[in-house]
C-alpha cells in the first residue's frame, strides 16, 4: 500500500545520496500506511544515518509547530525550533538524543527537554528513541516517539514545591514523619526525624536492643502502655506519648510523638498492621517547665522571707513609741523595697557591692553631698545576701541620721571595704567608721537596729559584726565569708 508523505518528499538528488542501508530501511518504512501513523497520539519521526527526517506522522508536525520537509538537511535529526534542557540551556540540533541515537547507536527512554515552538509557546517534552539496525546490526538511522508532558511536569514541579514546602515547614517546627509495621518491627524515619531522634539511618528495627539504647529507661512503661492503648482493635487507634531519646553524643532529647494505627479486617479479625505518626522536638518546652517550676519554688520562697522579714521588722518596730512606730516601719519597709527594685532590675541574677551600697544610702545623700565617701573593689552579691546586707546599711544610716555622723552638717562617714582571707576562706570586710558627729555613749540597750544588724550579718551573711560606741563615732566593722554572699 503506497503511503503519502507529509510536505512533500526529497528531492531525487537527496534521494541519491542516501547509502543503500538506509534505502532498505526507508523501504520498511514505506510498508507502514501513513494514517496509521497518524492515528498515533504520539508524535513520531525517523532520521537515516545522516539525520534526516524520512517519516514523520501529524501529531509530530502539531507538537513542532511547524509542517516538515522531509530529507532536508535545514531540519536535520529534529523540527524543533529550539530545544534546552529544563535548566535552560540551549541544545544545538546535532547534540540532541536523535543526533546521538544515529551516530552512536545511543538509546533514551522517557528523558525529559524544553521546547519552544516558532509561534513562543514553550513545552515539556518527553523523548523516547531506539536506534534502527540493518541485517549486520549496523546503525542506519532512529526512531523518536515524543509528546507533551507540561501539564503533567507542571504537577510534578508543582509537587516538589509543595514537599520542599512542607520539609521546611517540618524542620521549622522541629519535627519529623514515621511509619512503624508490626509485621517486619521496623520503623522508617524520614531526614528530620532522623536528626531528631538521633539516627544515621532511616531504617531502624525495634528488637530489645535498639530500643533499650535509643529510648529512656524511665519512659519505657509509659511508651510500651501508649502503643498498646493505640493498638487496641476496640479503641480509636490514637497513639500519642512524650519520651526521650537518645542522640548521637550521649545527650538526651524530649520528643511528643503522635499518630494513627492502620487496621486490617473487620470485627473479631480487626489486627493493627501499622503506625503512622510525627514527632516534634520538646526540649526547650520541657526545660522551659521546669525552669517555671523552679522560678515559681524560688519565688514561694523568697516570698516567705521577705513576709519573716517584714513580720520580725514590725514585732521589733513595735517596741518603739506609739508614735514613732509607723514613721520607723514604713523607713523599714522603704529600704525593703529599694533593695527588691534593684534586684528586680538585675532579674534577681545578683547585684554589685558598689551599686547596692548607693542604692541603700541614696535617701541620706545628694548629688552635691560629699557626707559619705565609699572605697573598695566592686564584687557581685547573691540576691539573698544582697537584701540582707541593704537592711543592714539602712540601719546604720537611719542610726547616724538621728544621733550620729549624719546628724550635723560637718559629720562624715567613711565606707571602706576590702577582700581578704579569713581563716583557709576568703571574707569580704566591710568597715563603716563616723566622724565629725555628736560624742557618742555606749547605749544602756540594745536597740532593734543593732540586733538587725547581728542578727542579718550572723545568720544570713554567715559572718559577724563588731560594733564599737567610740566618744568620736560609731565604727561598725563587718565580716563576710565570701562563699556565703556570692552570687552563685
């Protein structure tokens, strides 16, 4: 049956140049009825030896763009346009896989390029070509069965977007995908899960070893009592836990672990077959409850000592006259508070010796009052010893601004302090000496300032106070282990 060509045949000439190999495989060619190559949805051409288009079907020339002129060597081994690869990268018509299939005997199936036909309109094309042989299984030319994939390479980029997309999703929100099957007791984790749960492989098999290295020992019952729960033909397969596990440096990781179980059959034979679940990283969140834990221990703690505190200032307060009590507490309470401002402002991580001594005597000074001169390295307190040590300056200033050094306007106040070794321990000394003031007498009492001062320097400093009524002024000298006011 005699076949039509389409645009045309080659030129006698074109004819007399194509070697006889190439003849008996164009006279096969000639055996295949032109409509039946064109009732192939795919498009179709052959090249001889040389590259040039022998046959080609309609669906090739729709796909081109553009009609064919067979045997001419302007359209040789394609009737693209233009052809690049995905990346963009333009392939000359001798470099294509037709070109390589007829000089090499190359063979392609289902590669992928970018084509862009005379009118603009670009493609995806998937190219699929078998080198044809003669008798001696000499390379005599090419078939190429090609089609446009855009929609479905669109859907599949597409897809890869949205993968990359939940990937990233996923390792933001520190988390990882699994499956565990009953059946082989193995569990398949995806790249993030297998950071978060510490493993060099994917592929990791749940025997008695692998979990009693990779899983807490404590949070062995309560994961094993989950999967059971989960598992339970009778139940809604949900199974959810928090364990740790452990990482490649021997550290401990907290993860929340939740899925679904797969269920074969129905009623009496309903069997768990599989979990399929994600884990996310919980570590921070579990060290950020236990650090509110603590904060909330330490805040009930310091609330119970400063209620002590603020309940022995006002039993020793009462003892004053009725109308000085209030006067006398409420300074108290002040100096209280200014030491709590302070610590506040530091988050109660400790304060400087310095700051804290200028904090504490700032009411019985000015900017242009030189009444009270301070000298001595700066050292950082422990928030406790940082009230403590307030109380104490505060009373020795309310002291000297009633009977003592700061009583008139020509006393003064020398504030030095130094560190020392005290015994095998080292000691922060601390000596408070007034001058220029009013004489001084031993008082007949001791007054509820200077059992303050024994008292808070003895029992919450851990050290000692020397108080010496000199005719010429107080002197207070303090001793402090320096291991019970350090901020630790």
């Amino acid at each position: 049956m005699r076949s039509k060509r389409l645009g045309g045949g080659p030129s006698a000439l074109q004819l007399a140049q194509v070697n006889l190999a190439s003849l008996e495989v164009l006279a096969q060619l000639a055996e295949l009825d032109q409509a039946v190559l064109n009732a192939i949805p795919l498009g179709v051409y052959v090249c001889d030896s040389d590259g040039h288009i022998l046959r080609a079907n309609a669906k090739a020339e729709e796909l081109w763009g553009r009609p064919v002129s067979l045997g001419s060597n302007a359209q040789r081994f394609c009737n693209c346009f233009r052809v690049e690869t995905l990346a963009g990268e333009f392939i000359p018509p001798d470099a294509t896989p037709m070109a390589q299939a007829v000089r090499h005997g190359a063979v392609f199936s289902g590669i992928e390029a970018r084509v862009e036909n005379p009118d603009g309109r670009r493609w995806v094309a998937s190219v699929t070509i078998k080198p044809l042989c003669d008798r001696q299984g000499r390379v005599v030319g090419a078939i190429n069965c090609f089609q446009d994939i855009t929609r479905e390479y669109d859907q599949r980029e597409m897809l890869i977007r949205r993968q990359k997309s939940f990937d990233l999703a996923m390792t933001a929100s520190k988390m990882g995908t699994w499956r565990y099957t009953m059946a082989d007791n193995i569990c398949l984790y995806d790249d993030n899960a297998q950071r978060l749960y510490g493993l060099t492989d994917g592929r990791f098999l749940h025997d008695d070893e692998g979990v009693k290295h990779k899983f807490h020992p404590d949070d062995m019952e309560l994961m094993w009592s989950r999967v059971a729960k989960a598992c339970d033909p009778n139940g809604e397969g949900l199974y959810d836990v928090e364990y740790r596990v452990r990482q490649l440096d021997g550290s401990w990781r907290w993860l929340s672990a939740w899925g679904y179980v797969e269920f074969e059959g129905e009623g009496d034979s309903r069997k768990p077959v599989a979990i399929t679940g994600a884990s996310r990283d919980i570590s921070e969140m579990v060290q950020a409850t236990e650090a509110q834990k603590l904060l909330i221990n330490e805040l009930n703690h310091r609330v119970k000592n400063m209620l002590a505190t603020v309940q022995s200032i006002a039993r020793q307060t009462q003892r004053s006259t009725p109308d000085a009590f209030g006067v006398r507490f409420e300074e108290r309470l002040m100096a209280l508070s200014r030491a709590h401002d302070l610590l506040t402002r530091r988050q109660w991580a400790g304060v400087g010796l310095r700051e804290l001594l200028e904090q504490a005597l700032s009411p019985f000074t000015s900017e242009s009052d030189s009444a009270i001169r301070m000298d001595g390295p700066d050292h950082v307190l422990s928030a406790q010893a940082a009230l403590s040590l307030a109380m104490v300056i505060h009373e020795l200033a309310t002291n000297a601004a009633k009977y003592g050094a700061l009583s008139v306007p020509s006393g003064r106040i020398d504030l030095a302090w130094s560190i020392g070794s005290e015994g095998e321990a080292e000691a922060l000394y601390l000596k408070w000496i007034e001058k220029d003031g009013p004489r001084v007498e031993e008082p007949t009492r001791r007054g509820f300032g200077a059992r303050l001062i024994e008292r808070s320097v003895g029992k919450d400093l851990g050290g000692k106070a020397d108080m010496r009524f000199l005719p010429a002024g107080l002197q207070c000298g303090l001793t402090m282990p320096l291991g019970a006011i350090e901020r630790r």
